[in-house]
C-alpha cells in the first residue's frame, strides 16, 4: 500500500529480523528510513 503525507509518497514494510518498520520513498527507493513504531520510521523518513 502507497501513502501520501507533506509531499512524501512512502511504502511500509516490516522487518522480521530486525524487528523494526521500514518507510520506503517511493520515488528514490534507495532511501529508506527505519523505527521501532510506523510513525517514528516515517518521521525518519521526513527528517
């Protein structure tokens, strides 16, 4: 699922290994952000 928040268009994905939430920008995928919580990995992602 794709969402949109400020201008970031982002994908979530979970790691089960790592046991944290990946926010994915959708147009530059290399670009990835991590968190404990999908909040906390998609204010990384912004920040």
């Amino acid at each position: 699922m794709t969402y949109t928040a400020n201008d970031v268009t982002y994908r979530i994905a979970f790691d089960t290994e790592s046991n944290h939430f990946l926010a994915i920008d959708t147009h530059n995928e290399a670009r990835v952000a991590t968190g404990v919580t999908i909040e906390e990995a998609v204010r990384n992602l912004r920040g």
